[in-house]
C-alpha cells in the first residue's frame, strides 16, 4: 500500500512537471496575508488573486468542488494569520466557519467569487476595527477607517472631517491629541508603510506607486519616503536586492 501510494505521488509531481505548473510566489502570497492582518483593503487588493487562476493547483477533477476546496484553505490560512495578527481564536475561528458554511452552500462559480471578496473585506475590516477599536477613541477609530478606506486618494482633513460631521478644528485637535501626530502626518505614514509593501512584493515603479497613493508629484513622495524611511524608494529596493523595474 505505501509503495502504490509513493508511486502515485511520484507520477503526480512528474505530471505537474510536464505541464510546466508552478504554484504562485510564495513571497507575494504571504503578503496577501499579511496585508490582510494590517486591515488594509486597499493593499490587500493588490495581492488579491481571483479564485481560480494560474498558480492554483488540482484538488479535484470536479471543477466547482476544486474551488470551494482552495477556498476552505483560503479560510484556514486567513483565520490563523488574523490569530497571529491580534484577533482573538473564537472570533476568527467563528468567522471562518461562517464563510466555510456559505461556500458548502454555493451552487455557482459566481457565488463563490462573491463569497470570496466577502470573506476578505470582512476579515481585513475587523483587523482593522481590532487594532484600532482598544487604543482611539470612537471618532478618531472612525476618522482612521475612513482614511484607511481612501488611502490610494488625496483625502483632506475637512473630507473627514465632513465625513463624521464635526469641524476640521475640533478633529485636528482630537487627531493630535489621541495619536500624537497631526491628521496629515498619519495619513503620510501609512502611505509610506504600504509603498514600502509594494516596493519589496510588486514591480510596481517608483511613479506608479506615487499616483497611486495620491502624490502630487514623484519628488514629493520620494520625500515624504525619505522623511519616514531615512532613504530613497531606489535605494529602499537595493537594501533588499529588489530589481529597479522602472529602469528597464
């Protein structure tokens, strides 16, 4: 019986080999988990894959039961990260098991894709409550959710401000007050955080990554990354052996 079994897995993996398959970069995928703990939509959306793409391998030959299979280990995988990142066993392990419930329940592809984006936004929103929610008070946790929501925008003070319908002085004191920084300092940081995720897990240039979290210009926020680094996007890539791309 082992033998036959030993057997079967070599022919598999000779198999796997003939077809040229490879599974996705291991880097990449533990920065979507990762991005996922941050309470991050915004990053985790450039590490999302669809369910179903190249990288995935065969679960089953049946092709909807192989999806809801990669998407119970989809949840698995999450709940332990979101455990590792904060959130407490019984209330990851509850939602994991609320969304393995819906996927049993899917009869479509489609209502696995929706199942899929529900399961990450519904994750990535309570990490980002759970770090927020036992430090800040309840405006500024709503003030930060609502930057963290329009990272990749250029988000004044007054839009949030307008948003939780007090005044911009009132909420630029209370920023201050509560995080130590001003409005405008914070939303820099968090910028900078995830530009330094997408310098090290996209190929993503240095202008690319700059309009898309909302810059004005790439000399501004080379500087703004030096400010909060002590180097520059170029020379943050050589630290870590990171090809610069955007000189190609």
């Amino acid at each position: 019986m082992e033998e036959n079994t030993e057997k079967s897995i070599a022919e598999y993996l000779f198999s796997q080999r003939e077809k040229v398959f490879e599974h996705a970069p291991f880097d990449r995928e533990i920065a979507f988990y990762e991005s996922i703990c941050s309470g991050n939509m915004e990053l985790v959306k450039v590490f999302m894959q669809p369910i179903f793409c190249e990288g995935w391998g065969i679960l089953s030959k049946n092709f909807l039961r192989n999806l809801k299979y990669h998407m119970v280990v989809l949840a698995a995988l999450i709940a332990r990260y979101c455990i590792k990142g904060g959130m407490t066993p019984g209330e990851s392990y509850s939602l994991s098991d609320f969304y393995i419930m819906k996927i049993d329940e899917c009869q479509t592809e489609e209502e696995l894709k929706a199942v899929h984006l529900e399961m990450i936004e519904g994750y990535t929103t309570k990490m980002r409550q759970n770090k927020l929610k036992h430090v800040y008070s309840k405006q500024i946790v709503r003030a930060v959710d609502y930057l963290m929501c329009h990272l990749h925008e250029r988000v004044l003070l007054e839009d949030v401000a307008a948003y939780l319908k007090i005044s911009s002085a009132y909420l630029s004191r209370l920023f201050k007050k509560e995080t130590g920084v001003s409005f405008g300092e914070y939303a820099n940081a968090l910028k900078i955080e995830e530009a330094s995720t997408l310098l090290l897990y996209t190929e993503s240039s240095d202008t690319e990554i700059s309009n898309l979290l909302g810059f004005s210009s790439q000399s501004h926020f080379i500087k703004v990354f030096r400010k909060y680094t002590g180097t520059t996007p170029k020379q943050y890539k050589k630290q870590y052996n990171i090809p610069n791309f955007s000189d190609r």
